[in-house]
C-alpha cells in the first residue's frame, strides 16, 4: 500500500496479520525506521503532519535550488545563505525551515520567533498548491497567534487571501519594492573617508539608540539588534570622539536594513558612504545584496539607483489575524 512520497520516494506500509508493519523504500526495497507495532502507532503515521522540518545539512541544498530561477528566488536564496552563514543567527531567532512532505523540491515554509512575535517566510519552488495545503492543514503553525509573513511574493499574497477564506483570517499588506546587486558586481567606489570619522562595528553601548530609531522599534528588537551586532553585520560611522553618528545592518535574512543618519548630521554624505562601505564589504565575502523601500520612501530608492542595485518587482509584509466570532 502507497502511503506518502516523502524526499523524493515512495514510501510503502506492509503489514502482517499481527498487525506488525514496517515502512519500506520503493526505491532501495529497504525498511526505513522500525517496525510500527501496534495499530495505534499506524494511526499515528496516517496523522502525520504534511509539514516536516529539515535538517540543517539539507540547507545548503535548498538554497542552491533557488538559484534555478533568478532573480525571482533571490528572498528565498539570501535567507538561507545568511542562517548558513552565521549560525547564531538561526539559533538566537529559533529559525526553522518546514517543507511539505519533507521534500526540499516543494519549497520551504520557515518559522522564527516566540510566543510574543511569529514569523513565517514562504518560498514556493515548483508552484505554490502544495505549500497552500501545507498550510490549510499544518499544525505546525498556531493560526490563533498573530503571524508575520516577511517578504511575500504576489503568488504568495494570493495564496494568504485564499487561506483566509479557509481558516477564518484576515490579511493586511504593505508593499515594499526589492532591490538587488549582484554579488559578482564591481566594487562601489567612494571618496576618502569623511573628516574625522571612522567605521566600526557597533559599540555595545549604541545599541539603545540604533534600537530607539527603528521605525519598527518595539519590546523585543533590542535583542534582534544586539544580534546582528554580535555577528559583525551592524555598522556604525563614528566620530573620532567615538559618538555615533550614521549606521546601518544586514539582517537575519541577509537584506540591508535600518539606514539612519541623526538629524543633526544630515547632508553631509554619511548615509550614502556608510552605504558603499558595507556594500563593498559584503561584496568582498560573495554576497548579493538585497535592499528594500516603501512605495513613497524616495530617498533610499534613488540611493539604490545610484549604487546599481536592480529594482526586481515588488513583496508584501503580511500581517495575519485569527477573525474572532
């Protein structure tokens, strides 16, 4: 009897009248796990949940299957290679990658966070039917928290609003278009550095206000701060009297992020040089470099232009809540 078809093989339940069965591989015609020996432990495989995580060996495998069609699968490539990068990363965030079936072929549905924030990453490969079921039926996720959905394709913002009909959710999105540079790019050329300044990575003691200016400041982002800096991808233009005054990060899933000048040491070029050097860096270890703007935030959009990034369409942050009757 056919049962499931998990990592790329058949798998086949044969059983003896003693109720005593074992799971063989169509492929190798050898069992796999032990033997299941009561009818319960049957009924326990049959109730399986569609979503199975992978090991972290098989990271790496997954990720080189999203460079199959580029730039589209651009998201889901960088979010892996940082977690393979910097395993802290994945670790502090609790970062875990789910496929349906357990075959990296269908694509990935990754979970981060806590009780308090829940954020889910879903990145289709072969079309986006077996990860909607996935999700339809999955008890992996609690659909009673509040779920973040970082970086949602168009494909996948419909795939929400139809499971919204099915589970009883309501959708809200905001559209951020993605920009992208090659990780085989020239290096960015820039002008001395400004007078009096010198670039590091961030002081322990800047993490409050590189934290405070966050527009998504909130309970928990001072540890998603400390992180980053923890793994050498928080840069802070210093003055030679070790005050900050400019900085910027790459984030957990590997795109530039927080660009922020105060106030009183605006146009004067720092954002924009701070910008190049961690670029530059970046480009140095083969990184591509993936960036976001807001529909109406110019500023950093034209930055962007400015610096050859490619403008690759358009993702939503998805924020979905259970309807309550």
């Amino acid at each position: 009897m056919r049962l499931a078809n998990c990592a790329g093989d058949i798998i086949v339940l044969k059983c003896t009248r003693r109720h005593k069965c074992t799971l063989y591989s169509c492929h190798s015609h050898t069992p796999v796990g032990r033997p299941l020996d009561t009818t319960e432990n049957l009924i326990n495989f049959y109730n399986m949940d569609s979503l199975i995580e992978i090991d972290k060996s098989e990271w790496p495998e997954l990720r080189d299957l999203y460079k199959q069609d580029w730039p589209k699968n651009a998201v889901a490539f960088c979010i892996l290679d940082t977690k393979i990068s910097y395993p802290d990363l994945a670790e502090t965030f609790n970062f875990k990658v789910y496929c349906p079936d357990g075959d990296i072929h269908n694509g990935m549905i990754a979970t981060s966070g806590n009780d308090e924030y829940y954020k889910l990453r879903v990145h289709p490969l072969n079309g986006v039917n077996k990860i909607e079921e996935a999700l339809a039926t999955t008890k992996v996720i609690d659909w009673n928290k509040n779920v973040n959905v970082a970086s949602a394709s168009p494909e996948v913002e419909e795939c929400f609003r139809r499971l919204a009909i099915r589970l009883g959710l309501e959708v809200k999105g905001e559209i951020a278009f993605k920009h992208l540079l090659d990780r085989n790019s020239e290096h960015l050329v820039y002008k001395s550095i400004p007078h009096d300044t010198y670039i590091d990575i961030c002081k322990h003691k800047d993490l409050n206000i590189v934290d405070r200016t966050w527009t998504y400041h909130g309970k928990n982002t001072y540890k998603f701060f400390e992180a980053l800096a923890r793994n050498h991808l928080l840069f802070v233009l210093y003055s030679n009297d070790n005050n900050p005054l400019a900085w910027v990060a790459i984030d957990d899933d590997g795109a530039l992020t927080h660009l922020y000048c105060l106030e009183e040491h605006r146009r004067k070029g720092y954002a924009e040089y701070i910008t190049r050097y961690v670029v530059n860096n970046q480009l140095k270890k083969g990184k591509y470099i993936l960036a976001y703007t807001l529909e109406n935030n110019l500023k950093p959009k034209n930055l962007f232009d400015k610096l050859n990034f490619k403008k690759v369409e358009y993702d939503q942050w998805l924020c979905v809540y259970k309807i309550l009757n």
